[in-house]
C-alpha cells in the first residue's frame, strides 16, 4: 500500500512535468492542424464536396490520433535515459523509492498525456463528422480504443530503447527510425508480395482506420483518372490484416518493452 501511494505521487509529479512541458502543446497544435487540414482540403480536391462515404471521412480523419499517438515517443525518449544522461539518476535513483516504482509513475505519466491528446484527437473527429453527415459511426469507439492501445505500445517501445540509450536524443531517434521509416517499409514490400504483416508495429498506427473498413474506402477520396495510375489498384487490392491479430501484437509490444524497460532499469549502473 505504502508503494502504491508513492506510484501515485511520482505520476502525479511526473505529469504535472508534461503539462507544463511545451512539448505536449506542440503535438496538440500539429493536431489540430492536421485535422483541419483534412477538413480544408478534402472538398479543394473533391469538387467542393465531402465523401458520400461517412466511413470514409471518419478513416481520413484518424490522420489527427495518428499524430498523437506519434507524440508519445516525445514523452518518453528522456524518461529513463535522461536521468543517466543528466546525471539527475545520482538523485533520483538513491531515494527510498524503488527503480520500478519510479520508471512505473513516469510511465503512467505519460500515458495520461497520450490519453489527453487522444481524446482531443477524436473530439475534433466527432464533431467533425457530426457536423458534416449528423452521425458519429460506432466504429470510431473502436478506432479510439486501438488508439489509446497504440500509443500504450509506442510509449513501452520507446521507454524500451530510453533504458538503454546514452541520450534521450538517441532513444527519440530509434524508436521514429523503426516505426516510421523501417517498419513502414518492411509493412509495404510484405503487403505487396501477399504475406502477413500485423506484427509489424507500424500496422499498429494503420489499425486505426482499419476498422472503418479496407482500402476501398479510400475509393472515395481518389481524383477521376487517379485510380489507373501505376501502383494505384496495387494499393486498393492489398490484403487487410485482421484486427484481432494486430491487437494481440500491440499488447504483446506494450508489456514485453515495458517489462524490459523495468528489467534493465533495475540493473543497470548510474556510472
């Protein structure tokens, strides 16, 4: 009980930082743009008018969690590698407050920060496809949850590589390389040959708009003439993963990179 209650301080503690961080503002102004820029631009490209589709709008429009979901790794690059870093750890880590306790509360800190930007992510989505078709799909219930699922992942893969990086930097750094650029690729050449891919976790981020339904929806949004371009019907034919599957991958990313973190926070040496 006594462990609980400094659990609950050191989270308390540690996302006061993050509010008064401008970093969390930052994520949450690339999210409004993002979202406002699909509002803007959807009916410039369209002929002035929205997908018949409210599937369709709802899935676009995921652009905004995605984002913040991304944002994550911002709140946790400096979590565990920082104290190192900073030689902050001398401090910190001396206290009558166990390691795990300490890398738990900053990890439940900035799950508290992700939940935050995610909601208002979706707020704007709701009220959005309100607005425009009166109706909220069920289906973004769905996509909020592999949302709040996701960044969970995104935060244990990066607190993963903060518990053995040098620099926060560097933890920053390797967790966007293999989620964006690395695991992206490796999702698209899979998706291309046929093979499956939800354990990738980029496919983690896609899940999101996946269950709005597959690539046909898209249809909707593609300019007159855009659909017999090269690669095109590549793209709107390729096999979606099941969402089940990718599900079980984010929670198996969530708990054995947030275990690791723990595991080799405990072990390892302030000098």
């Amino acid at each position: 009980m006594i462990e609980f209650e400094k659990l609950r301080i050191v989270a308390a503690y540690e996302f006061l930082k993050h509010i008064r961080r401008k970093r969390l503002y930052v994520i949450l102004g690339l999210t409004l743009i993002s979202e406002l820029a699909v509002i803007i631009l959807i009916p410039l490209l369209m002929d002035g008018k929205y997908p018949d589709s409210v599937m369709a709008m709802a899935a676009t429009l995921t652009v905004g969690p995605s984002l913040a979901t991304i944002g994550a790794v911002f709140f946790a690059g400096d979590a565990i590698a920082g104290e190192f870093e900073g030689r902050t750890g001398f401090i910190l880590f001396t206290n009558p407050v166990k390691r795990t306790t300490l890398i738990l509360g900053k990890y439940l800190a900035s799950c508290a920060a992700v939940i935050l930007l995610v909601i208002f992510g979706y707020v704007i989505t709701d009220i959005t496809l309100f607005a425009i078709y009166g109706e909220v799909p069920s289906e973004t219930f769905n996509s909020f949850g592999l949302c709040l699922l996701f960044g969970g992942a995104v935060l244990s893969i990066t607190f993963f590589f903060s518990s053995i990086s040098k620099g926060s930097m560097g933890a920053t750094v390797i967790t966007l390389v293999l989620i964006m650029v690395i695991s992206n690729i490796v999702e698209s050449v899979l998706a291309m040959a046929g093979e499956q891919y939800f354990y990738l976790p980029s496919v983690g981020g896609d899940s999101i708009a996946l269950v709005y339904g597959g690539a046909e929806l898209y249809q909707n949004l593609i300019p007159a003439g855009a659909a017999s371009r090269p690669g095109m019907e590549a793209f709107l034919n390729m096999k979606v993963p099941d969402i089940g599957y990718i599900a079980y991958s984010m929670t198996g990313y969530l708990v054995v990179c947030l275990g690791l973190s723990l595991w080799i926070s405990r072990r390892r040496q302030l000098a």
